[in-house]
C-alpha cells in the first residue's frame, strides 16, 4: 500500500515537534555541542557546567565575539540597532563582569590565559523609533568556555535579558556577567586554608624530674628489712641509684 506523499512531507515537522526549543528557539545546543546538557538557572539563564570542573592554576582568555545571528529570522532596523550599539561592549563588559565576580580567583585577560570564553548575539528587539511606543526590549547571547589546549566544553551559557530601555539592558548585562564570575569562582577557589596549612609539629614531651636518690635509697632499705632484697642486691641497687643521681 502506498503512503500518501503528504505524510512523508508533514515528517520533518512532526519530528521537529518533538525537540524542546530552549528559549522560544533563541538557544540552538548545536553552536555548543553535544555534552552540552542545558538546565535552567535563576541567575544565568541557562547553563551547563562539565562535571568535576577545575579552574584552579588556570586563567580565562576572552576573545572577540562571533558576528550576531538571527536564530528567530532576520528582525527590523531598530532591533539591529540595537544588536550593533551593545556588539563592542559585550566582550569589555564581560572581562568587567568576571573580575567583579570572581574577585581574584582566577586571572581574566583578552590576550592570556588557556580557559577561551566566546560568544556570540542571536537575537535582539529594539526599542520603536516613533518615539511614542513603549515597549520592552531585550538582548539574546551565547557563551561557551572551552579548553584552550584540548578544545573541550567546559561550560555553556545562554541568556535573553530584558527590559525597558537600551540603557536598563547595559545594566542588566553586567550584572550577568558578576553573577557569571560569581558561578565560576568556587570552582577557581585554592583549597581552604586549613587545608593548606602543614599541620603543628608535634609538641615535645615535658622532661621528666629530677632523680630523687635519697628516697630510692630509702626504698632499697625498706626491700632489704623485709627480706625481700639480699645484701648483694642491696648493695648492687645502691651503686646503681647513686650512678643514676650523677
């Protein structure tokens, strides 16, 4: 029996039915990879961390961004406008950002380190050029950190802040990327100092005290009156204790 070519032309999109789009389809997981395994964060947006992460002796590096894409379809000019006045403050506001964040953890630089942060814009929504709307604007951006050495995943990020105007946005953004270098820092941290410090040397025993000849010579005689020592022992432990009193 032949199946109707309708069926096989509805395919794709009753299989693309079954994939979640994260984000309202501004987060595509393939610019990240497949370990990528997004999980949705208060402060962050979405995020992925690979496990047993260690940023210790490591530093970041933060490169240009990728040019904007428009996951959602090309967008007005006024959203444009809006991706091109905050495309040179991404990566600077960033470094900002994780120095507050990470607070010394880990050195943060645009030319040094061996842990690559790039980025890139994938959706914008101006604010209305006539002057009259009100509407609210937002930004949407990726963020991977990958091993420079390696090109492994070690994390990934996306985030769509929102607000009422192009400058609430500016103030968005670095408090994002404080609370990015806030998320990064316990993972940058030394070991706690208690852990660090060698422990005390061991406290040296007290010295004993002083021999007291006179009452072990008292002790020998009282052995030697009850029977218990002969006069050659006797004689024997008193030599002894005088050499021990020297």
């Amino acid at each position: 029996m032949r199946r109707p070519a309708a069926l096989f032309l509805a395919l794709p999109a009753l299989l693309g039915a079954q994939t979640p789009r994260l984000d309202e389809g501004r987060l595509d997981p393939a610019w990240f990879g497949p370990s990528a395994a997004f999980q949705a964060s208060k402060a962050l947006g979405f995020q992925w961390l690979r496990p047993g992460l260690d940023l210790r002796r490591r530093s970041l590096r933060l490169k240009a961004w990728e040019p904007p894409v428009w996951l959602l379809g090309k967008r007005a000019l006024k959203d444009e406008v809006l991706a091109g006045r905050f495309e040179a403050k991404m990566v600077p506001d960033l470094a900002k950002g994780l120095k507050r964040g990470l607070k010394g953890a880990i050195p943060v630089s645009l030319t040094d380190g061996d842990v690559i942060l790039v980025g890139r814009m994938v959706d914008a929504v101006g604010e209305a050029d006539d002057g009259i709307s009100f509407g609210r604007v937002s930004l949407s951006f990726d963020l991977k950190m990958v091993d420079g050495d390696t090109g492994e995943l070690l994390g990934a990020f996306h985030e769509t802040l929102g607000g009422l105007s192009g400058d609430g946005l500016g103030t968005l953004y670095a408090r994002w990327c404080e609370d990015l270098g806030k998320a990064l820092a316990p993972y940058a941290s030394p070991l706690p100092e208690a852990a660090m410090t060698p422990p005390s040397p061991r406290a040296e025993p007290p010295a004993p005290p002083p021999f007291d000849l006179e009452g072990a010579l008292r002790r020998i005689e009282g052995l030697r009156r009850d029977g218990l020592l002969s006069e050659e022992e006797c004689l024997a432990l008193r030599k002894k204790a005088t050499a021990r009193a020297k």
